[in-house]
C-alpha cells in the first residue's frame, strides 16, 4: 500500500537569503548527486537548496541520502503515476508593487524543485501536471509568463518527461475598475470536473447560512442553490480528484476571510466554478451572518445599493458594468475603499470561509471520479503532500495586496493541518484563533489529522524550532503583519517584531 507519511511531523528549513533565482528554467547552482541528469546554473538558488533539505530533515529515504540513489519521494510516488503539483497562482500582478508577484505568487524555482524529485521517483512513464484556478478574473497565461513556466515545460520536454501546465477554470472574466465587463468560456480541466454532495458530511452541518451565503459572482441563488441546509455541493478538477498523488505548493501569506493562507486555504485552487463556493454570509452576527461586524445602516444602505446594481449587471449585460463602473468610485468615496473598511467577509469574524476550504480538503483526500467517497480510515486517504514556498511571504492585506516578509524558509509535511499550524505558528499568530487551522483537527466526518497539536514534531536546522510545536520558544518566532480585519484578533502578546 501506498504511504501516506507520518502525520505528526513537519520539516523547517530557513536559509541565509530572501531572494529566488532569476532564469529560468532554474537550474540548481549545486550539481547534487541524487540528480539523474547533471546540470546546474551560475545564478545563486537558494529556492532549490530550500527544497533539498526541507526532504532531507524531513527524514525521506535519510539512509541514501547524499548518494546518487536518494529518492526522497519513492514511498509516494510510483513508477506510472499522475501527480498534481497544486501552486498558489491567485493573481498576475501585484496592485503596488511591480515585482510584488514574488510574495503572491508560488515561485516557479520552487515548482522546479519539487518536479525534479517527483520526476526522480516517476521516471518517465508517468505525468505531473502543475495546475491551478486562479481568481477568475486573473490571467492565466500571463500568471505562467511571470513565472517563467512556458521555460520549464520546454525543459521537461526536453529530457522527454510528461509535464504540463492546466488552468482548471471554465471561465476567465475581463474586470475593468473592479467591474466584470466580459467572461470568456475557457478549455478547463482535460480530466473533466467531479461534482460531490458532503451533505450532512459537510462542516456546513448545522450553519445556519443557507439562503444568505455568497459565492464568487454576482448571482447568490448559484451558491446557494448548491447549499441549501440538506446538499453542500462542489465542483471539483478531475485531475485534483484523479491524480494519485496531490502535492500542495502554497506560498506562506496572511489572509482577509481566512486569517492565513498557507495549505488548507490553498484548495480553493481545484474548483472549476468558485461560484459553487461559500466565501460569506450576507448580514452581521446579530443576525447569523459575517459580511460585517455590525450591520448598521450604512451598512444597510450600502449592501442593498451592491445588490441592486449586481442584478442590473445581470439582466443588462451590455449597461448594468458601464453604470457600475460609475458607480464604483462614488461608493467607495461615501462607504470607503476595502483596503481600508470591513465588507464581504474579510475580518476575523468570517465563520463561513474555514468550512468551504475544509470541506475541499476532505474531498481531495477522499474523492473518487464518480462522486463517491473513500472509506473515512486513515489507510484510505490519497497521499497529500506540502511544501511550503515561504523564502519570500505575504503579511498585511493579502492574499493579493500584502506587503513582503523575508522569512527565508521552506516547509515541508505529509499533513495540511499539521503544516499550517506550523507556518502560522511561526508567523507569530495564535492557533486558537484561526478558525481554517484549528478546526481542522477536530472536523466531524472525514478527518483530516490524526494527531493533536500538542503531538506536532517540528526538524529544523534552526535549533530553536527543532523540537515540539508547542515547546518553540516565543521569542525565536516572526511577527508577520495581519490584514487589517484580523488586528488585535491574531497576533501573540509574547512575540518579539524584531525577529526577522
């Protein structure tokens, strides 16, 4: 039987530098022995050596280590295989920053790296494919441009392994000044989509949200429909689903609805219609929802101006966007701008968000093509791996407007969870107040950790992380910067700025 990794450990590697190679296809600046075909570049990688250690501390195949016969992903990976490389690909370009994409994007030295120890246990008889769903009204093409991945791909051709790059959306969107003015039918996913019902498997048992939730489009009754207190629907990538081994490659950011975004936020990535998907519940606590803290008549006045306009861009096509994007720039001058005021769910209150992203987990980990489920056992599980792109992370207001942080490291685990509570931790956050991380340890149906926080074992070649998560000393802890909503909800009293 396939492993699926011991559970309860997560390697740390911190490196010197906060910097990535340039060129592509991002040559190693080292030949390593275990390498089959020995090439290496002038340019300084520190991305590549991230990588290397972050398998080798883990412990993978330690007693062929530094030969030629080092195979640190053989007790995943077969000969055969179809393995999914899942990066962060959530949007092009930076709104700030003209090289702000290193700290939103999964670098592609990082995919460069990990395909190259896939490849080392998939010979060339099997495929990996790097695949994502961008926010839809990103740009694909221009993502992989920015990453260079075109070069990578003719690399692999090159040494004649299977290697391909997959957009999973249906649909990609034109947004002028915030407006949706056209959408476009896209290719998809070449494996197809799978739809699931987690139904009362979902962690929307019991919510109470039906009917006041919204998605990733103007049109709520779409999620809505999908969620209705008895179904909890996705639409899920056939290749997330197919693919024998999934390999998550998120990038290391804070997070407006989530708190953070490291692997268990990442899924999001493998829907094809993200309309499908809960982001908030419209109202304010007072009455069962988390699109506001509070639900005063601003806030009144200012949803139902939204809604209305969102319904003329519906039934007009071709004025309801022009009108909007008139309207935009009033609305923000009277409501304020969202890098600046609290709206659709992006503060420390969302209750909405953390149950989509760990209902996705549980559909990677235990769907089969026909919409079926895996038994809920641990020896049923599809092998989920983690690596964690952090050389470069994201603190503030991301997910897409963050401001950088040279954390320098590279994590790596065979569990989501345990992996996310490692990263936030490190970031200098409180577990217990980050929905998305510590509710995954005690999800009801389709677990997806088997061991406790407390049972979390961290190697590192920092010594002061290499030992229990809860035994890290605060004071060798980052401070990252969370997004505005989540201030004074996050950050841990004990942690010194000055680390970084």
């Amino acid at each position: 039987m396939r492993s699926i990794g011991p559970q309860n450990t997560v390697s740390i590697w911190r490196g010197d530098e906060s910097v990535y190679t340039e060129c592509a296809p991002f040559h190693p600046d080292t030949v390593y022995p275990e390498l089959d075909y020995r090439q290496s570049g002038s340019e300084k990688n520190p991305a590549y050596e991230g990588v290397r250690q972050a398998l080798a501390l883990f412990g993978l195949n330690s007693e062929r280590y530094g030969s030629a016969k080092w195979d640190p992903l053989g007790d995943y990976i077969n000969e055969g295989d179809l393995v999914l490389l899942k990066p962060n690909f959530v949007k092009e370009f930076h709104p700030r920053d003209p090289d702000g994409w290193k700290y939103i994007l999964t670098h592609g030295s990082i995919i460069r790296a990990v395909a190259d120890y896939v490849f080392k246990a998939l010979g060339k008889t099997g495929a990996v494919i790097v695949g994502d769903a961008p926010q839809t009204d990103s740009s694909f093409s221009k993502i992989a441009g920015v990453l260079q991945l075109h070069a990578l791909e003719e690399h692999y051709h090159r040494l004649g392994f299977n290697f391909s790059l997959v957009d999973f959306r249906k649909e990609e969107w034109t947004n002028e000044k915030e407006v949706i003015v056209r959408r476009r039918t896209l290719a998809g996913d070449p494996n197809g989509y799978v739809a699931f019902d987690l139904a009362e498997k979902s962690e929307f048992l019991q919510h109470h949200g039906a009917g006041k939730y919204y998605g990733a489009d103007y049109d709520a009754g779409v999620v809505n429909s999908h969620h209705d207190g008895v179904k909890n629907e996705y639409l899920i990538s056939g290749t997330a689903i197919k693919c024998d081994v999934y390999i998550n490659l998120p990038k290391l950011k804070t997070h407006k609805k989530a708190g953070v975004t490291i692997n268990l936020k990442n899924l999001v990535g493998v829907n094809g219609d993200k309309n499908w998907l809960p982001h908030h519940t419209e109202g304010s606590p007072a009455d069962g929802g988390d699109q506001f803290p509070d639900f005063a008549l601003s806030k009144r006045s200012e949803n139902a101006l939204v809604h209305s306009f969102k319904r003329l861009s519906l039934a007009l096509p071709g004025l309801g966007p022009r009108l909007m994007k008139i309207a935009r720039p009033v609305g923000k001058r009277i409501f304020g701008a969202t890098d600046k005021t609290i709206r659709s769910g992006n503060w420390s209150g969302n209750d909405t968000v953390w149950r989509m992203s760990l209902d996705l987990n549980k559909l990677v980990m235990y769907g089969n093509m026909d919409g079926s489920l895996r038994p809920d056992t641990h020896e049923n599980r599809k092998p989920y791996l983690c690596l964690v792109d952090g050389i470069i992370a994201g603190q503030g207001n991301g997910p897409m407007d963050p401001d950088p942080y040279p954390a320098r490291l590279i994590a790596f685990g065979c569990n989501p969870a345990a992996v996310d509570a490692v990263g936030a931790t490190l970031m200098g956050f409180s577990l217990e107040n980050i929905p998305i991380v510590s509710n995954a340890f005690t999800v009801r149906d389709f677990i997806l950790s088997d061991c406790p926080l407390d049972e979390i074992i961290c190697r590192s070649n920092v010594h002061g992380w290499n030992k229990l998560l809860a035994q890290i000393n605060p004071d060798t802890l980052y401070a990252f910067r969370p997004h505005f909503g989540w201030t004074g909800k996050l950050e841990r009293s004990n942690v010194s700025p000055a680390n970084v």
